[in-house]
C-alpha cells in the first residue's frame, strides 16, 4: 500500500487562479463542472482537486507519473470523491478548512 498526501493553501490558488492554470490542473470534465461556480467555491474546487492529484502522484510514484489532467476526480451521489485510473486501485479524499485545502490517495497494491 502505498499512501500520498498534500495541503494547499487556498490563497495561493486563488492568486493564480486562470482557465490557463485550471487547463494544467484539471481535467476537461472538471472543467466544465466548475466553470460556472463563484469565485470562493471555484477556489475551494480546485485547490481540492489539486491537492487530491497531487496526493495521487506519490502514491502511484513508484509505477509513474501522470499528467494532472489525465486524473479525473468525480464525486458520487453522496459527494465522496473517487477515481479510475488505470487498473490502480486508488482511494481518495479531499477536505477544506478555513484556508487550506487537503488531498489524500491510497493505492493499493
């Protein structure tokens, strides 16, 4: 089992935030889920799903290293994140608190 984690400061995603920054982040799907939401849920939204990849990214560092945009996070009906990628067999989770953002992935082996 191999276990990935990051934190984001949400301020620094806000004073980035652009559809160039968002296009390296997140994935066309993302995208358009996002793109109508205002300006502090489209911060949260992202430095959630960035944090989340970025947690995704150790995790899977022993196998490789993907693109952020090939990783599509997708909330189910009860709002629990979770993806496919590949044949990994990964768990994730994303939290927001005040100013900061947090992404968890677990790959199990």
């Amino acid at each position: 089992m191999n276990v990935g984690i990051d934190i984001v400061e949400n301020e620094r995603v806000r004073k980035v935030l652009s559809d160039a920054f968002m296009r390296k982040v997140l994935s066309e799907d993302e995208r358009k889920l996002c793109e109508d939401y205002p300006l502090e849920k489209k911060v949260r939204f992202v430095a959630g799903r960035f944090a989340v990849k970025e947690a995704i990214i150790k995790a899977l560092s022993d196998y490789e290293i993907p693109e952020f945009t090939d990783l599509n996070i997708v909330n189910n009906s009860k709002g629990k994140p979770g993806i496919t990628y590949k044949d990994y067999k990964l768990s994730v989770s994303i939290s927001h608190e005040h100013n900061y953002s947090v992404g968890m992935a677990v790959l199990e082996e």
